[in-house]
C-alpha cells in the first residue's frame, strides 16, 4: 500500500463528511444561499494566497529539477487558473477590490494556513506536499462527485464551479501531486510516515472546519 491509500485511509471518516455538508450538497443541488457563496469565496481567495507560499517553500527546498517545476507550476496554477474562477465568481455577485481588501481572514483560515506555513517551514519536501495535498485532493475528489451528476455542472451558477475542480487541469495537477508524495516516501520509515500522516489527517480536519465556516458564516467580518 503506499503512502497515499495509507492517507486516505487515516483520514477517510473526516473526508466522507466533505459530501455530506449542506455547503457542498447546496452547490450540487443549487439550494445554497449566495451569501454564504460569497462568504465563502472572499475567504477562500485570501487562503489561496497563503497556500501558495506553501508551494513557494517546496520551490525554496526543491533538491532536484523535477520537483522545482512541480511547485513551480503549481504557483502559477494557484494565482491564474484558480484565482480566474474566484475572479469571475466576484464579478458576478458583485465582490469588489475594495471589498477584498477590506476583508478579514476568519479565526479557522488564519489558524489553518498558519498550520501549513509551520509545518512547510519547519519540515522538508515531504511535510510540505503532505500538508498541500489535504486541500488539493479533497477538492479534486469533491469537484468530481459532484460532477457525476450532470445537471450539477449544467447549473447555471455553481456549473463553474464544479467543472473548474472536476476539469481535467485540476485533476491532474492533484494526480502529479499524490504521485510526488508516493515518490517522497517510497524507503521513509514509519516513524516518518506517521509524521507526515498527522500533517495530512490534520490538514484534512482543518478542511471540514473551513466548510463548517463558511456554511455558518461570519457576516460582520465579510
């Protein structure tokens, strides 16, 4: 078994309650009220921020050229493909700069990147991809059970959504992802492996909280 079956298997009770939370069953069904989207996207534009200085110190510690271009890559996948969904979404529910910048980052994404950022500065090549993948492959996984219901990416609002993390971009960048955390730990010992296993099952807890945040919402922050 490798490395990610051993994740997944660690932290698949957290991860099944992913599809059965009313914020992701409301874009799938449309029934999601837009002003938790908005909530939602205001504070997942500022956390993509900080998820991508995460990637930046896989770029700072990359000991080979392989793995500089994945993080590399990834960078530049986080500030234009992804940041392009949040910016059109902004446009269509009327999020403005002024709005962005005024902004304040909730108590859980504040203490979820901060996780990340320690965990990326503190540890090596591994305990950074460990500490990525949580939120890549959930996402990768939650953009694609929703997607096996065709009318969900038909929806005329959340449609975007759905087909920006089901689409094929995404996918295989999370596929390149779980390929390089197999290649990291391919002759690590189990002390090692249950090191990076907590990072992965955390940053999985921190991923339900911040659904939970934006299903409950923190209207005088937004």
């Amino acid at each position: 078994m490798n490395t990610t079956d051993r994740f997944y298997n660690a932290a698949c009770h957290i991860w099944e309650q992913y599809y059965s939370h009313p914020f992701i069953k409301g874009m799938g069904d449309g029934s999601l009220e837009i002003s938790k989207f908005r909530y939602f996207m205001l504070q997942d534009y500022l956390y993509l921020f900080e998820y991508a200085k995460v990637f930046a110190f896989g770029v700072t510690k990359a000991h080979d050229h392989e793995i500089l271009r994945i993080f590399s890559k990834s960078i530049d996948d986080i500030l234009n493909e992804e940041m392009e969904i949040h910016k059109s979404y902004m446009a269509r529910i009327g999020i403005s700069e002024r709005d962005i910048l005024n902004v304040k980052p909730a108590l859980n994404n504040i203490s979820y990147t901060s996780y990340m950022l320690a965990e990326s500065e503190r540890g090596g090549i591994a305990d950074i991809t460990a500490a990525i993948l949580a939120c890549s492959w959930s996402y990768a996984k939650i953009g694609k059970y929703l997607a096996e219901d065709k009318k969900n990416t038909e929806h005329e609002f959340f449609g975007q959504w759905i087909d920006g993390y089901a689409g094929e971009v995404f996918q295989s960048n999370n596929i390149m992802l779980m390929n390089l955390m197999n290649r990291l730990t391919e002759n690590i010992s189990e002390a090692e492996y249950k090191r990076l296993e907590t990072i992965f099952v955390n940053c999985s807890k921190y991923e339900l909280e911040f659904w939970n945040m934006a299903w409950e919402g923190e209207p005088d922050n937004a």
